[in-house]
C-alpha cells in the first residue's frame, strides 16, 4: 500500500511535534501582547500558533517529496531553517487604530541589525516587514499584518533572498509584477 509510508511520516512528524512543544510560537506573542497594549480594548484571540525548527521542517520536506503536487513547495521550504507562524482574530480593534512598530521589533532593529524593509499604513491595515542581513544575504524576515480582522505574524530564518529568487524566476511571464520585480533583481 503506496500511502502506509506517508501516514507513518505524518505519525511520526506528529508526535515529535507534540513532544518538541513545536506548536507555540512565544517571540511572536510578544509581540500580540505589545500591540495589544498600544490599542485600548483590543484584543487578538489565537486562531494558529507554530513553530517550526530544522526537525520538523525535515519532516515537512519528506512529506512533500511524496505528492508531486507538493514538491515545487519543497524547493522552497528547502531553504528555511526556522518559521514561526501565529494568526489572531482581532476584536474590539477601532476603525482609525493608532500603532507603531512593536517594541520587541524596535529592539531587533535598534540592537540586532533588522531593518524595516516596508512599513505602510492604509487605512485600517497596518503592515511591516523586517529583513536581517548576513554576508549580503537576506537571512531572516519578520512580518506584521494588521487589519480590522486580524492580526498575522511571521518569522522565518533561512536563505529568504533564494526563496523570492525562486518566486521570481517561477513566475516571470505570469504578469507585469513579476517582470518588473525581475527585472530589479540582480543574479536571478
């Protein structure tokens, strides 16, 4: 039987993210809680928290080199050494909120070298992403999405500039963005 293989991998990736306490993400409620204190009243109920480390990510790899629908996703997820992933519902959060960059995101680019990549605030959504550098390399990504429904963050370490070099080159002739995005990136 073909899919005996893949449910033992998925057993085992199961438990060994239950055992690991893979399933919190503790940086990224840091920052729930700062921007929670920044909006009187608001709060942000968890929908999602995950975390995963170089283990579970194996896991992840070996499960999607199973489906060849999967393993275009693989190349991607080859290059990530960490990702931590938390969605919140957002309540109570007033129409013309007010919130700066997260204290604990301040820090990262006041004493870690995180820069802030983008920052835009439109209306009733708030946005940043934070990029770390190493050699010349985008070596880590913080994302911080903010709307009337919810709040949604990101963190991933790995090789982030090869992944949006593989997003490019797989989707150059899908659109103008890509060409135009393509043709800013240098060594694609």
């Amino acid at each position: 039987m073909k899919f005996a293989p893949f449910a033992r991998l998925l057993g085992i990736a199961a438990l060994s993210l239950s055992v690991s306490g893979c399933l919190w993400a503790p940086d990224l409620d840091r920052i729930r809680k700062d921007i929670e204190k920044q909006i009187p009243g608001a709060t942000f109920d968890r929908e999602i928290a995950l975390s995963l480390g170089p283990v579970a990510l194996t896991l992840v790899r070996g499960a999607l080199s199973l489906s060849p629908d999967a393993r275009q996703a693989g190349g991607y997820v080859r290059d990530v050494r960490s990702v931590e992933v938390a969605v919140y519902t957002a309540r109570n959060l007033p129409a013309d909120f007010d919130v700066r960059l997260p204290d604990a995101l301040r820090r990262l680019v006041e004493k870690n070298g995180w820069e802030v990549a983008v920052k835009t605030r439109d209306g009733g959504e708030a946005v940043w992403i934070l990029c770390k550098e190493d050699g010349g390399a985008i070596d880590g990504i913080y994302v911080v999405a903010l709307d009337e429904d919810e709040l949604v963050l990101v963190r991933a370490n790995g090789r982030i500039d090869e992944i949006f070099k593989k997003a490019i080159r797989e989707n150059v002739g899908s659109g103008t963005l890509a060409r135009g995005i393509h043709a800013g990136v240098k060594n694609v």
